[in-house]
C-alpha cells in the first residue's frame, strides 16, 4: 500500500514538472522560481521534498538528521549547509526587502 502512494506522488510529482500545455520539461530557471520546497536526497537515494515552514532543527551527526515539528525526522545524505543554502534562496525568492540591495 505504501509503495502504491509513493509511486503515486513520485508521478505527481514528475507531472508537475511538465508544462502543461507544452508537455515539455520546464527550463531549470523555471523550476528554481517555482520551487516551494526544500530538496534533499535520502540515505537510500530517494528524493524527498520539505516544506521549510515545518522544519523545526538540523542536526548534522555523520548524515543530516532533519527534525519537523510534528516530531517525524528524515535522515539525508545533503549537508547542513546545502540544507540551509536552499533555505535562503527561497526565503529570498518569496519575500521581498524594501532596503536591501541585491
């Protein structure tokens, strides 16, 4: 059953990838502006995806132990840093600073 939802969302997924008129891949811009969610690779290789308003702390022991704040945690292969890089970036693409110069 499990197995099922995950084949599931991972074509979900890979669907929304697509442009839905084209059918074609959009460029890598467009899914960089699109994002809305921290990427990270799981110890097994799996891709996963983390909304970065429920990440609660990190905790870097030899892999990355991401903690959410309903308590569940993901262990990864990215590091902290890459972790907290996504982070920025997409904090800096959804707000907007009146005085800060780019």
């Amino acid at each position: 059953m499990a197995d099922r939802a995950r084949e599931l969302r991972r074509s979900r997924m890979e669907a929304e990838k697509r442009h839905p008129a084209a059918g074609q891949s959009i460029s890598r811009s467009e899914e960089n502006r699109e994002r809305t969610m921290i990427e990270a690779t799981r110890l097994n290789g799996e891709k996963i995806y983390l909304n970065l308003i429920q990440i609660e702390s990190m905790e870097s022991i030899p892999e990355t132990k991401i903690k959410m704040m309903n308590g569940d945690y993901f262990l990864v292969k990215d590091s902290v840093d890459s972790i907290i890089y996504q982070m920025k970036a997409l904090a800096n693409s959804v707000l907007t600073f009146k005085d800060k110069i780019r």
